[in-house]
C-alpha cells in the first residue's frame, strides 16, 4: 500500500520521537562523565582571575564537579593562610558547598583569621549551609566588624532556622549598616515579627546622598525587594515604584497605604533615629570613604560649618572645635592642588581610600583614590594626602555617643583602617 | 508632476513626509542603573518586561567606572557600576553594565560619570558563561 506524502511524513516524525522517547530515561539515567584534571584548572583559572561575572560560574561548576574539584582546590589551598586567600574570594566561598570537611576547616580557619581578607566571601560560603555545631560561630560573626560578615551571618541564621537566636538577631535592627538592617527586618519578620517590616517601609522613604551617590535610592530598591516579596500571595497589593522621589504624591501615598496594611494604622513603629529616613542638610565639602577589606567601611563628611557627619542615610552629627572646618578645607585644598589632574594610586584592589571633594558651586565631586589587592603597600598613600589624612584623623572626637554605633570608638576604627589601606600616617 | 519649490503647499507637504519617513534622532530615556541592578536575575529565565522593553533604546544613564578596572592608560570599554565597591555580597552579572564608548574614549574617572549611548539587554555567553546582560554602546561620556 502506498501512503499519501503527508502520512508518510507524519509516520517518520512518530518514529523519531518514539526513538528519542525511548532513549530519554537512558540517558537522563546515565552519569556525566567526570570532567578532566584539565578542565577543573581551566575552571579554577576562571573562577579565580575571570571577569567578575565569569568566577561565580566558574566556582559554582567546580561544586557540580565535586570530589575531584575539592581535592585540587585542598592542595592549591596550601598551609598558610596566604596561599589560601591567594585562590581568591569567589573560590573561598564555593569551599562551603563541598562536601568536603578539609576544605569546611580551612573555610572556618579563615573565618577566625582577623587578617584573612577574604572573610566576606568565607561568611557567604558557611551561610550556604551552616551545620548546626557550628551556631555558635554564626552568632559571633553577627558581631562581626565587617558589615558584609554580619550580613552573611543572618543569612546563616536563617538556614539554621535558628529562631531560638530571634533578641541576638533584633539586636541587628540598630546595626550601622544598613544592608544589615535590612536582612534583620527580614529574618524577623519571616519569623514571625511582623513590625520588623518598619525598617524596610523607613527606607522606602529614603533620599539621602553621599556626595554624588545615591545611596537613599539603593536602599529604596533593596527595601522593596524585600518588602514586596512579603507581600506577594497577600491581599496586600500595593503599587510602588523605588524610583519614585519619596516626597512625590503617589511614594507619599503608597507608603501611607503599605502602612495601613502591614500595620493597621498610617503610621509604623518607633524605630531608632540611625534607621531613620532623615535627610539633613548636610552641605558636604570634604569627604573620606574608606572600604578595607579587613577593618571594614566608614563614610566621613565635613562641611565648612565645623560639623562632622558619620555614616549613611540619617547621618551622626559631630559637633567640632571652632576653626576646624577653615583649617581642614584650606588643608584639603592644598593637597589637591598639589596632586593636580592625578586621581588615583596603587593598583585595582579590594581596598580604597577615597578622599572626597566639592567645593562651592562644583556640580560633582572630585574623587582621589588610593587603592590595593589584599597586601599591605608600603608608601601608597602620596606625601600631598598623609598631612590631610592626619589632620582629618585628628579631627575626630574621642568621646562619642554610645547609643550610635557609627561614632563608637570611631578615633581609634578610623586610624587603624587608614593604617591598613595607605599605610602608616604621617606623624 | 515635476516637483517645483515654488508652490510653498506642495513644499511643506513634502517635507512634511520626508522628516516622518526619516529615522528620528531619537531623545534618550534616562535610565536609572539602580533599577537594573534590582531585579532577581537567574540564569536562563526571562528577564522582567520593563527591563526587556529597554532593548535597543537611545539611553542616557550615571554610575561609577568599576574601581577593579582602574587604570592609568585611556579606556575605551570599562563596566559601569552603582558604587564603588560591592562589598557587601557577590557581585552578580546583573550589577553592572558593560560600557564600549564609540568612537571616543576616556581618562578613568573616579568621579561620577554620564554617559549616553545605546542599551542593549539579554545574556552574552562566552564559552558557556554568561559575561553580561546589560551593555551600552555610548557615543558620549560627561
């Protein structure tokens, strides 16, 4: 019998696809092979000096690879605490998602070394699973100087489902930082704390700036990411855009009615003035931004009215001795003048050290950077910044408000994170 | 019919189709580099509407020249980032966009940055791994 075209056509398409059928479950079934020695280095490699994008990827394939990666990254590994950060952050991290308990002691190792630089990246590989003996650890890097460590930490708590931990975690809400603030209010809330939810609604009405960077829209958009996934699969559908200005009719609008609805009423809980969205008329003219891998981050401002701001979003205000602010802009402008058109030292790193400057009238402000790998450089910071960075140390009040974390003891965390990135100073 | 620039109706007819026919220099969306690095991005998946809808679109967007770049030579390609540092989690392909400046290019600059240009969205791949989902094609940088 001789079938029509089509049928004949349709006929071979059934049989392939009952062939490709047949031959699924074999091949789901069958086990990949192993990847070569060759190809596990060509992953470390990417993993350890690829684009930024490229390394996650690259580390995140080694765990698929399992034992044989763990083996290699264990003898790369070395045993100094040198050798291990030379692998680099991102291969730091994947060491919590092997099953592998050499590669979790040198991970932990790390984690206790004030000096390893790697220490964020080592906090986010124990949070991708922590084990349940090492809760206490968790909860000491709560503490951790490093804001990134104490992030990663709440990460870890949650996995542990550790509720039992929820006064430690609300300690969290006051933290300095407020990426922190923020994972707290989350943790909680998921927990069962419904009025954490204020400190993520606060930030929705965040405008604050530091310099030229909008850092009150960051934290708008993290806070919505985290508060409208709480919403979601609720009644509560509320219309809200971040990029909206807060003082804008429908920010103003949507946030009395998010209010309403997590809380019952148009205004959230007391939360403390530092989490507070607050935008003071700073007028900032001199600025140090420091970001040290191992001494972790301050943000300084100074105006010309002898007025020290510490911190983001609702700034510490620091009342000066009278003259300091003339003393410190013409110091400043000394030193710039001298470093003329350059804006930077060093090399690309983890570490910076920005010194921030707009005079009168600039629309933007000038950035000079010192910057470096994780190993200390002698001499990086140029002889025009070590009087100013001194004089601006010196600056600093020695007595502050406890009840804010960000002026504690800030004389003393200053002056060792600028000891870690440019070097000694001056005098 | 000969066309004549006498008869000022039939001028101003065809003009008229000449400049809706013609390619529009299009004004630039301003684009918020805060919105693009918000979104929950994963591998494979589509990335959201609004973000899609940018595809293609005359741009004007402001960030910082990523500081592990940072060098003393004049750049013609650098990453534009929200901030100077990524300090508190790891950096992810959607945390930046990839800047090619056309036909121009620049000191590094430590200072913000403005740059207008042509966005482009969607996963590159090189050798399996995704190396951007946001790239701009800028022709000026301020």
């Amino acid at each position: 019998m001789k079938l029509p075209l089509a049928a004949r056509a349709a006929l071979a398409w059934l049989a392939c696809l009952g062939a490709v059928l047949a031959l699924l479950p074999a091949a789901l079934a069958a086990p990949q092979d192993p990847p070569s020695s060759e190809q596990i280095d060509q992953w470390i490699e990417h993993a350890r000096g690829g684009k930024p994008a490229v390394r996650p990827q690259a580390a995140q394939r080694l765990v698929r690879a399992g034992a044989p990666a763990a083996a290699r990254l264990l003898a790369l590994a070395g045993s100094t605490s040198k050798e291990c950060a030379a692998l680099g952050p991102d291969l730091i991290e994947s060491f919590g998602a092997f099953e592998s308990e050499p590669l979790r002691a040198k991970l932990l190792e790390a984690l206790r070394d004030p000096d390893f630089p790697w220490r964020p990246a080592a906090a986010r590989g124990l949070a991708a699973k922590p084990k349940p003996a090492e809760r206490a650890l968790v909860l000491a890097l709560l503490e951790d100087p490093l804001a990134a460590v104490r992030a990663a930490a709440i990460d870890a708590l949650r996995a542990l489902g550790e509720k039992e931990a929820r006064d430690v975690l609300a300690s969290r809400l006051a933290d300095e930082d407020d990426r922190v603030r923020r994972r707290a209010a989350a943790l909680l809330s998921d927990w069962g704390d419904r009025t954490s939810l204020a400190w993520l609604l606060e930030d929705l009405a965040r405008s604050d700036s530091f310099f030229d960077r909008a850092t009150g829209q960051m934290a708008r958009y993290e806070a919505w990411t985290f508060l409208k996934t709480r919403l979601e699969g609720t009644s509560r559908s509320i219309a809200f855009q971040p990029q909206w200005a807060p003082s804008e009719v429908q920010a103003v609008d949507a946030r009395g009615a998010l209010a309403q609805a997590l809380f019952s009423t148009a205004k959230s809980p007391s939360i403390p003035p530092l989490a507070r969205a607050a935008q003071p008329a700073i007028d900032e003219v001199l600025g140090l931004e420091l970001r040290s891998c191992r001494k972790g981050e301050f943000f300084l401002r100074w105006n010309s009215r002898d007025e020290l701001w510490v911190g983001l979003g609702n700034a510490a205000r620091l009342p000066l001795a009278p003259g300091t602010s003339e003393k410190l802009l013409a110091a400043a402008d000394a030193a710039f003048r001298k470093l003329g058109a350059e804006r930077f030292f060093g090399e690309p790193g983890c570490d910076l050290e920005d010194y921030l400057w707009r005079p009168a009238g600039s629309p933007r402000a000038e950035v000079f950077r010192l910057s470096k790998g994780p190993q200390a450089v002698q001499g990086l910071r140029p002889a025009a910044l070590q009087e100013l960075a001194r004089l601006l140390v010196a600056s600093l009040p020695t007595e502050t408000d406890a009840s804010d974390p960000r002026t504690v003891e800030l004389a003393r965390r200053v002056r060792e994170a600028l000891i870690a990135l440019g070097g000694e100073l001056a005098g | 019919m000969r066309f004549s620039a006498a008869n000022p109706a039939l001028s101003a007819l065809l003009v008229s189709a000449a400049l809706v026919a013609a390619p529009r220099d299009e004004d630039p969306v301003e684009v918020d580099i805060a919105k693009l690095v918000a979104i929950t991005y994963e591998q494979g998946k589509p990335l959201p509407k609004e973000i899609q809808e940018l595809d293609g679109k005359k741009v004007v967007i402001r960030g910082f020249m990523d500081p592990a770049q940072q060098t003393p030579d004049r750049v013609s390609a650098f990453r534009l980032v929200t901030d100077s540092c990524g300090c508190i989690g790891k950096p992810q392909v959607n945390h930046y966009v990839e800047v090619t400046l056309s036909g121009i290019d620049s000191e590094f600059r430590t200072n913000m940055v403005e740059l207008e240009g042509v966005l482009s969205v969607g996963e590159v791949e090189e050798d399996g791994f995704v190396t951007s989902i946001y790239r701009l094609e800028a022709t000026a940088i301020r």
